[in-house]
C-alpha cells in the first residue's frame, strides 16, 4: 500500500507528538526526583548549619559554667554560704537564671542558699565521671518555667570534687530554632532519643502531646513505620529524612544530632513546599513544550503548502533564499573560480561586514572579489586556494578584507567547489568575521612569548605540573635536580612525585613536607608552599622554598599546576647565624639567659635523672673595683671557657647574670656524678689574682637541684637550686650545697647540719 504525501505527513506529525509527549513525562519524572534530590541537599546544609549553632550556643553555656567551676574549685568547701553567695552572684550576671553547687556526695546548695541531695540524678553522675551535661531541667526542679540544666565537674589539684550547674531559660536557645524552615513553611523540634520535645520554634508542631512519636501516631496510624525509620536514624547517630502523614497531608521530617549532647534538631515541613516549586517549573518548562508542538504543527502546514506548490517559481525561491542567508551567521558570497574571483552573488550580510552597497563593489572593484581583499594578502591567499582544490572541492582560508572606512577585518572563509560540465566552476562561501579571536589568538600568544622570557630570565626554577598525567616538566634546564629527561623542547618527568620521592633527591626529613604540597594542590587546594632540602649535582643538600598554585577546569577540578623553586641557602644560612647569635652571651660564648631557661625546659621531660646547678662567683666585685671591669670581662670569659670543657655538648650551660651561670647536666646513671661535677666546677672556679702587693681571689657557691626529685619544672628546680645557694653563700661561700628537704626557701633551715652529705673542698 504506497502512502500519500498527506497522509505522510499526518504520521509524521502524530509520531512528532508522541515523542514530544513522552519526552514531557519522562522529563516531568526525573524533574521531580531532582527537585527532592536538591530539596533534601538544601534542608539538610541549612538544618546542619542550625545544629552547629546550637551546639555552641550550648558551648558557650559549658565554656560559662567551666569558669564558674574553677573559682568553685579553688574553695576548700563547696556548699558554704559565701559560696551560695557567690552564686547568686554570678546569677545575677545574666548568663544563667539560677545556679547551684554540689559536693561529691550530692549535698547541693542553690543560688538562693537552698539545701537539697541530687545524688540520685543521671546529669549528677555524669558529670562526676568528668562529663559536661545538658539535660531537660524537669527531672530536678528548682525553677519555675520550662528550662534546660547545665551540668560541669569542678576539679581541684586535677581530681573532681563537686559539680556545678546552671539553668538557662529556653527563650535564649529558642532563637536557635525560630530561622525559617523551607520558607517560613515548616518549623523545628530538639528532641531527645526518646522522641521527648525538649524545644520547639514559636511555631510549634503539636501543642499538647510532649512526644514527637506519639504526636505522629495520634495524627495518623500509618506512621508507625515512619516512626520506625526515625529510631532507626537516631540509633545510627545519623541524619536523615523522613516521610510522615497527618489526615490530609504529606510532611517530610528531616533529622540530625546535635554534637555534644544525645539530642536532635527536627525539622518538619509540607511536600506541598516542594511540590509547588515542580509545578511552578513544570508550568514554565510546559511553555516552550507547546510553542515547539505549535512549531511543528506549523511545520507541518507548511510541508503540505509546498507539496500543493509544486509548480511555484523560480524567482521566489531565489527571493526566500536570500531572505534566509541574510539571518544566518556570518555572510554568503558566491563568486567564479577564475582569476579575479569575480562576484555573482553576495548576501545582505556581506554588504554589512563591508560596508560597501552593490553599486559600490561594481563600481569601485568592477565586481572583482579578489581586489576586495587586503592587497598584501593576495596572492598568498590565491596560492592557498589553488592548492586545496587541487586535492580537494573545499576550501578553508583565512585572509583580510579592506572595509569602506578604511579598517581591516579578518575573516574565516569556508568554501565549496561546484563545476558542472559544460560551465564555469564556481565558489559558494561562508565568510565569518574573526577579527575578534585573531587578536585574542596574538594576544596569548604575546603572553607566552612573555612567559617564556620570564622563565629564561628567572633566578628561579619554574615548572609545570600535570595533575592528570602526573608529569611535571619545564622548557628550561632548571629540573636538572630532579633528574629529568629531554621531550622535544621540554624536560619532563613521569610518575611525578612518586619518582622523585622514592630516590634519594629529597631530603629524608623533608619526604612528608614535599608529598604534601603536591598531595594538597592534586585534592584541590588553591596553593601550596614549603621548604625543603634538595641534593644539587654535588650531592649536597641545599635549601628550597617551593611554592605551587594550582590551574582549575571550567569544572572547579584541578588539572595544573605552576610552581617555582628557589634557592634559598644563603638566607637559612644567615638565619640560623642570626639565631645563634641572638642565643648566646657576647663575652662568654655561652647561652644567655632567655636561651638557657627554653633549653632547659626543652630538655626536662621524661624521668630521666638531670641536676641543675647555679654557680655565683663569689668576690667578683673585689676584682671589677680593684683590677678594672675589663679585667673583670677576662676572667669571666676564662670562667666561661672553664665551664664549657668541664661539660659536655649535650648539656645546657650559659650566663644568666654578671657574674651567675647556669648549668643543666642531662642523662645522669647515678647521683655520685652530681658531687664529682660540683667538686670540679669548685676546684676550676678557685684562682687568686696579684695587684700592687695585694692578692684578690675568687672562687664559687653552687646550689644544685636534682630532677625529677627536686621538682618537674624549671621554675622549681630553679627555686630549689637557689635556695641551697643561699645556703652556700651563708655558710661562708665557696662550696656547693645539694637541696634536700630539710632545706627551707629564701634560706630558712630548720637544720643546718644536715645540708652537706659529701665533703666539701676548701
């Protein structure tokens, strides 16, 4: 059965719609499931965001309630009446509207000086465990209102000896829950594992039941399963959205926990939020579904008119044609393949990206195409035309036109071949203007002439690293370090970083900082830096900064990256100069006294046994006074020197006065070492000076602190070691004395014969 070309139509008309039909469903399907998608997305950052604040706003009570604790543990009795002062005082304050005190056993005293026991309460024996609780205030009730209970443990000398706790009025953390829900569509609900409603917005889901799982089963039985589904969320710590039902309705209850606490943040909101949002879409994506069916019925007609016209004229479809070139675009010009490509036909567009009329063109290039074009570019042009058709019917040049005014266009000329036998070959062509993305095209390349300038003429080493290839590569010979090899004008490497850091280029101690930086830019950061040692062609290890920005594709995915290495030696060099210098005493060489205290406590962990002694060099002044402070400087700078043979490099000695020094002696095996290093400091320090006649000597007082006996910080070993100098110094000084317990501070003894257990030399 042969089909008419009415009826042909008509099939293709009805199959057009059902497509479009079932492309509208399919459409309307996936639009709504998107919608949910993004809904969900959406209700879950904002209520996150929500629970976040919450969960500080009861940081905030907790940080409060925290400094209430310590002034509470500083007290040797915490259920006193100063202390129930104290309270009411901080009540007053505003951060709590009652607060209340409790000892170990229970024993609590209120604000308003109110005894009661809360020794059987859960927050009581939570917080004892060192906990921080919050809790709904009705399970101990000593405030009127609806309110929640902050509880704390007080510490004193590091063991919990009470607790504290305040009551805060919900109005404060209702704010929390007040933020719009969807719109302003739904509202909020704190609840406890339980389901129990601990806060609600001022909107508020149900007025009377107090449970959001018997709320949910008194609006509808059905929800049983949803409710299911809620416990199984809270259970898993997790967040979540559920469906739930009231008589009329479909609500969405989205959940999440509030961090610190055993509560979640519920926020509830109609699906008639989101279902207005698919039709509101729906309707304006119906709009050009009916204009493209409309489209295609016109179509249609129109299919059917040219088929009743089948005899129309020439003339008119000539006329229809240019009407259509003249809206395409670029422009259409058809011209003969001879010498002088002599126009036959152009386009309205044409006219325009030229500037010329008709007349014009015949007038003034007597219709020659050729002459059109920018008189150095013609017969470069003519030679690139020939040579394509002699292996092909297509053309594609580009060259530039001579407009009225006097500027030049570049244009894109695309172009076919149509000869039939007996006639003139001729040209139809597309000409599209490209002035525009020539001169971006010179302008990037001006750019990497200039960047390629720059790498040449940099100190640096610059580089480029591709993420996707995990190749890094360089167009100079800068990545000679790294052992790079040669590709074209390039020096790549492969397998980047994991090459490099597998050989012996890196560093040891720097492997992790240099994995880093590359990890970091490869996951997406914006940038990354370090520093670190690299073996140059010597195999030393010199010092690098590094720093990498990364290149990211019109999907925010990191797919490059520049960086730049830079030798920075000299300045790590004259750093660590400056540092040295800034540690140590100008006359002596030895540390001073800042640098000497944090070596000191650098060096005091562990239980390894240390002593420290502080040596006073006793008639100094005598030597300043009688022999001149240069003098003095001399034999400072021997005493220094004395010290520095008399230990080992391990150990910290340095100047911490005019005329006191300091000493750390690390890794002791016994206590028989702290005596035969006091005996040679004694023994060094003794020395006997002639002027005029007149002997001057000098010699030293050690006190000694032993660690970790004595104390575990500096500031107490340091008190000890100075109380028994005191000590030294008031039994007649030079001599050295060991603190025991005996010995009391700023040299109060309460038995002065005990003090020596060693002879002491003279």
């Amino acid at each position: 059965m042969k089909i008419g070309p009415k009826l042909r139509t008509v099939l293709i008309l009805m199959i057009s719609c059902s497509v479009l039909t079932t492309s509208f469903t399919v459409f309307s399907f996936w639009l709504k499931k998107d919608i949910r998608t993004d809904m969900d997305q959406e209700i879950k950052e904002r209520e996150q965001q929500n629970a976040t604040a919450l969960a500080g706003k009861f940081d905030g009570q907790f940080s409060v309630l925290t400094s209430l604790a310590a002034f509470a543990g500083s007290r040797e009795v915490l259920n006193d009446q100063s202390a129930a002062e104290a309270l009411s005082s901080f009540a007053k304050s505003g951060a709590f509207v009652r607060t209340a005190v409790a000892d170990r056993n229970g024993d609590c005293t209120l604000d308003s000086g109110e005894k009661s026991n809360i020794a059987e309460y859960d927050f009581f024996k939570k917080s004892l465990n060192g906990k921080n609780v919050v809790c709904d205030s009705c399970s101990f009730t000593f405030y009127g209102k609806k309110s929640l209970l902050f509880s704390v443990p007080i510490y004193r000398n590091r063991s919990i000896t009470g607790v504290i706790m305040g009551i805060s009025d919900i109005g404060s953390m209702r704010s929390a829950l007040n933020s719009p829900v969807y719109g302003g569509a739904g509202f909020r609900l704190l609840i406890d594992r339980n389901g129990s409603v601990i806060l609600q917005s001022d909107t508020p889901f149900n007025n009377t039941d107090e449970n959001l799982f018997s709320s949910l089963l008194s609006m509808n039985q059905a929800n049983r399963d949803s409710i299911d589904r809620i416990r199984g969320i809270i259970n898993r710590s997790e967040n979540g959205t559920v469906e739930c039902r009231d008589k009329t309705s479909l609500r969405y209850l989205y959940f999440t926990p509030v961090a610190g606490t055993d509560w979640y943040l519920a926020a509830v909101f109609p699906a008639d939020a989101m279902l207005l949002k698919f039709r509101h879409i729906l309707l304006l994506c119906g709009i050009p579904v009916l204009g493209t069916a409309a489209t295609f019925l016109l179509l249609g007609v129109y299919a059917v008119i040219l088929l009743r016209r089948k005899n129309s004229d020439v003339k008119k479809g000539i006329q229809e044609l240019k009407a259509l070139t003249a809206n395409i675009p670029g422009c259409v010009q058809h011209c003969k393949y001879d010498s002088t490509l002599t126009i036959v036909y152009c386009s309205v567009g044409f006219l325009q990206l030229t500037g010329y009329t008709l007349e014009e063109i015949e007038r003034q290039f007597r219709g020659q195409f050729i002459r059109m074009i920018y008189e150095p570019d013609r017969e470069g042009i003519r030679r690139s035309i020939d040579a394509q058709l002699q292996t092909g019917r297509v053309i594609d040049v580009q060259y530039r036109l001579l407009r009225k005014d006097g500027s030049l266009i570049w244009v894109l000329d695309k172009g076919q071949l149509m000869a039939e036998s007996g006639t003139e070959p001729e040209l139809y062509c597309l000409l599209t203007d490209i002035t525009d993305q020539r001169a971006v095209i010179q302008e990037l390349e001006i750019s990497n002439e200039r960047y390629q300038i720059v790498l040449d003429q940099s100190d640096s080493m610059i580089f480029e690293y591709d993420i996707l290839n995990s190749t890094i590569s360089n167009s100079t010979s800068s990545l000679y370090m790294f052992g790079s090899s040669q590709t074209g004008s390039r020096n790549v490497i492969a397998n980047f970083p994991e090459s490099i850091l597998k050989s012996d280029i890196i560093h040891p101690d720097d492997l992790s900082i240099f994995r880093s930086m590359f990890v970091s830019v490869s996951s997406g950061a914006h940038s990354a830096e370090g520093e670190c040692r690299l073996k140059d062609q010597n195999g030393s290890y010199l010092w690098y900064s590094i720093k990498i920005t990364t290149i990211f594709n019109e999907n925010g995915e990191p797919v490059r990256a520049i960086g730049r290495i830079s030798d920075i030696t000299c300045q790590k060099e004259a750093t660590q100069k400056l540092v040295q210098s800034a540690q140590r005493d100008g006359l002596t060489g030895l540390l001073n006294k800042s640098a000497t205290k944090a070596y000191i406590e650098q060096a005091l962990v562990g239980s390894e046994l240390c002593a420290l002694y502080i040596i006073d060099i006793d008639h100094f002044k005598d030597i300043n006074d009688n022999l001149g402070h240069m003098f003095g400087d001399a034999v400072l700078a021997e005493i220094g020197n004395k010290l520095k043979k008399l230990f080992r490099t391990s150990d910290v000695v340095g100047r911490v006065g005019g005329d006191e020094f300091m000493v750390l002696l690390k890794s002791l095996n016994n206590l028989s070492l702290i005596v035969d290093k006091a005996t040679a400091i004694h023994q060094s320090l003794q020395q006997t000076f002639v002027n005029s006649s007149k002997n001057y000597s000098v010699s030293g007082s050690i006190g000694i602190a032993v660690y970790p006996k004595d104390g575990m910080t500096y500031a107490d070993l340091y008190k000890k070691a100075d109380a028994a100098l005191y000590e030294a110094k008031r039994c007649g000084r030079s001599q050295f004395v060991i603190f025991d317990s005996s010995l009391q501070m700023l040299g109060d003894l309460n038995d002065p014969s005990g003090l020596f257990d060693f002879p002491i030399p003279r």
